[in-house]
C-alpha cells in the first residue's frame, strides 16, 4: 500500500522535473530541475532495497555531477534564452517513444524467452551495503579498478582542458588587453 | 493496481526514457544536451536496480554503479571540452559547430 503511493507519487515528481528539464528555455531551472529529478530517483532505489545505490546516486548525482554543471555554467552565458530546434514535433515524440519502448524489449525479452537464475543471490540476513560489498571486491572487482583508472583519466582530461589559461580573466581586462588577448589566440590557432 | 510489480518500473523507465530522447532530438544547447543524457542514464539505471530486486541479483546493481561512474567521467571530460570550445568562439550552439565547409 505505501510502497504503492511511493511509487506513483515519486514516479509523478520524476516525470514532471525531467519534463521540465527538456521543455524549459532557462538553463538555470534546467539545472535545478534535473538536480531535483535525480534525487527523487534514488527514491526508488531506496524502495527497491538498494540503498547503498540510493546513496551513491545522491553524493555522486546531485553531490559531484550537479556541482560540477553549476561550476561549469559560470564560463557560460546561461542568462540567455536557449534556442530550440524548429522540427516536426510529433517525429521527435514517436522516434523517442518507438527507441525507449525498444530498449525496454531489449531488456525484457531475455527475461520472457527463457527463465533467470540469479548467479549472485542475495543473502539472508545480510544488509544490501554488506551484499554490493562482497560481489564487487570478489567478482567485478577487475571492473571496479578499471572504472577508478577511468575516473583519473577523466580527472587529468578536465584538469588539462578546463584550466588552460585560467590566469586570464575577461571580466577583469580593458578593451585593448582583450583584443591583444585574442590576436594571439588567432595566432596560436592558425 | 496496488501491487507494484517489474513492468511499473519498467514502464516508468520507458517514459524517462522517451522524455531524454525528445531532449537529445529537440535541443540545440550542447549543455542541454548533456542534461538530456543525464536522463537517458538514470532511466536505464532505474531499470537494472528493478530487475535486480525483483530477480533477487545483485548483478543489476553492479551495472547500475559503473553506470554512474561512466556518466561522471563523461561529465568532467565533456564540461572541460565544452569550456575550452565556448573560450574559442562565443556559444555551445550545435549549429554553430561546422569548422568543415563542405
């Protein structure tokens, strides 16, 4: 019964924000708007019995993910309006439904054609941290160092794209530095 | 009507998905495209974690982690390219994006 308003309740939230997320012209209430979305997916997480996911989904999502856009927003002019594609609405509207609906028979045909046997069940009387624990250090545990050795490569990349020339600030030069700035950059990019 | 099963969640995955697709489709702000894959990511994760529950597998989850560790490196690579193509020219618009002229 509880389980049944969380669901459809949290299930309401979730369509709403990310409906905002793709319709609103502001990049600002974009950004909030999936900020909010992403924490009311972990909702689900949580009645699913995932909590560890729950939990990862809101430090890594809205905690580092979310920060980061909010960062990154202030190189950008997200004051402006945010223009949109003039197409046919009802092709992008089916195209999209026909791709999820197929994604999602991808996902159940498997489990229709032929029975699934869990290969990891869940132990009794085992807390789902204690459970994510034991299957990600003994069997994925080769994914898991690869996946910590793609989070350093993506920290170098950001580190050595983002802050080139971050002693140089537009806000804080007159007019002729700025030209200057640029008939350099012209140079260099030539 | 009550007893939440798999095919709710799966359905509402579908729906998340549906509205991320329209996103990626319909956007021309790069930054906004972005969100839009945000989307798509979380949807597929909302999917494994049901199955996961309801087939009593762990696997699911598993996926679902390295899911989001995939999107946060995609996020810092992505926002750092994003930064240094906006220094260069003005705007994060796709259109904008043909240095080709063909």
């Amino acid at each position: 019964m509880f389980e049944a308003i969380a669901f459809y309740l949290f299930a309401f939230l979730t369509i709403a924000m990310f409906y905002i997320v793709v319709t609103t012209k502001q990049a600002l209430y974009a950004l909030t708007a999936l900020a909010a979305g992403m924490i009311f997916i972990s909702a689900f997480f949580f009645i699913l019995g995932a909590d560890f996911l729950g939990a990862v989904q809101i430090i890594v999502y809205t905690g580092a993910v979310m920060a980061l856009y909010a960062f990154g927003m202030m190189f950008f002019d997200s004051t402006r309006d945010v223009k949109e594609k003039q197409g046919n609405k009802f092709i992008v509207v089916g195209l999209a439904t026909l791709a999820a609906v197929l994604v999602v028979v991808i996902f159940a045909a498997p489990m229709l054609s032929e029975n699934i046997v869990a290969f990891y069940p869940q132990l009794e009387g085992v807390g789902n941290t204690q459970q994510v624990g034991l299957v990600l250090f003994t069997k994925y545990l080769i994914p898991f160092e690869v996946a910590a050795v793609m989070l350093l490569v993506a920290m170098v990349a950001g580190i050595v794209l983002a802050g080139k020339k971050m002693d140089l600030s537009l806000t804080l030069m007159n007019a002729e530095e700025i030209e200057e700035a640029e008939e350099k950059n012209k140079k260099v990019l030539s | 009507m009550m007893e939440i099963g798999l095919n709710h969640y799966l359905v509402l995955s579908t729906i998340l998905f549906a509205i991320g697709l329209v996103g990626v489709m319909r956007r021309k702000n790069l930054l906004l495209l972005f969100f839009a894959t945000e989307i798509l990511l979380n949807s597929v994760n909302i999917a494994f974690a049901a199955i996961s529950h309801y087939y009593g597998d762990l696997t699911g989850q598993m996926f679902a982690f390295f899911v989001i560790a995939i999107a946060a490196s995609e996020v810092a690579v992505g926002l750092g390219l994003l930064i240094v193509w906006f220094k260069r020219h003005g705007n994060i618009d796709l259109d904008t994006m043909t240095s080709m002229r063909g």
